[in-house]
C-alpha cells in the first residue's frame, strides 16, 4: 500500500471563509468611514486597514483550502513506497528518509515512530496529531510494509 500525503493541504472551512470576508468588509469599511469623517487619514489608520485586510484575505484564502505557505514554496509531505519512507513534517523541518532495507526493527508511541537501523542508529519520526484519519492511514501504510519486509514492530 504506496501512501503519498501532504500535510500542506487545510481543509476548507465555510465560518473561516465567512469570517475571512466579514474582516475585509469591516476594513474597507473602516477606511471609508475615516476619509469621509475625518479629512485626514494619518498612518496608524494605513496600518490599521491593511492588517485587518491582509489578516481577512489570509483567511478568506485558507478557508478555500488553499495553504499560504504551500503559495510560497513549502512543502511538507509523508511518502511511503515501496522502498523507502520519507518525512517532512513540517516546512522548516530536514526531510527523513529511510529505506526499507535498512529498518531492523519499529517502535510506535502516541504519534511517534522510533525506527530501529540495522547499524543500531535510531530515527524518530513524529506523525502530525491534527487528524486522526491521517495518524491511521500512516499506520496501515507501515503494519503493512513491515509486514512485507518481516520488520518486528513493537
């Protein structure tokens, strides 16, 4: 069972989205309601209207289900093949991979994997504890492999 997942992806959220919209309303109407009040609008108002706007777009853009920092090149993914397992599981974490071959044994405790190397080198792998679905997938993905490799899992 081949499991390719990246981690980078929200889910779309319809109050998110709402709530995204209600602050780009409340910003723009912030600044009008300042330029036709007062004939000034000094620069502690520009900085107000455009945190509120860039705070309103950034979630009207999450609540579409599109990551803002996938939109600026981060990756963050879980690989499982038939060869090897790579982790990344967050954007300013180092990428793991380790190869089949090499596992002697696995460990698994509360969203963590310690893999066990045949140079008796251990790696741990964090799992990402948002999703419970998520967690599952990963774990039949890996009672599987193991399986296929006759790896022990602990």
């Amino acid at each position: 069972m081949n499991l390719s997942i990246d981690l980078l992806n929200p889910p779309k959220s319809t109050v998110r989205t709402i709530f995204g919209i209600l602050i780009v309303i409340f910003s723009f109407s912030y600044l009008f309601y300042n330029l036709n009040t007062e004939k000034s609008f000094n620069l502690l108002d520009w900085i107000y209207f455009v945190v509120f706007l860039l705070l309103g777009l950034s979630h009207l853009i999450e609540g579409t289900g599109i990551s803002i920092r996938k939109l600026f090149g981060a990756k963050a993914h879980i690989l499982i093949d038939n060869e090897k397992i790579v982790s990344k599981p967050e954007p300013f974490k180092k990428e793991t991979r380790i190869k089949w071959k090499d596992i002697k044994s696995i460990e698994y405790k509360a969203a963590r994997y310690k893999i066990l190397l045949i140079n008796n080198s251990s790696i741990e792998i964090d799992l990402p504890t948002n999703d419970y679905n998520l967690i599952q997938m990963i774990k039949e993905s890996i009672n599987s492999k193991s399986q296929e490799y006759d790896i022990p899992i602990l």
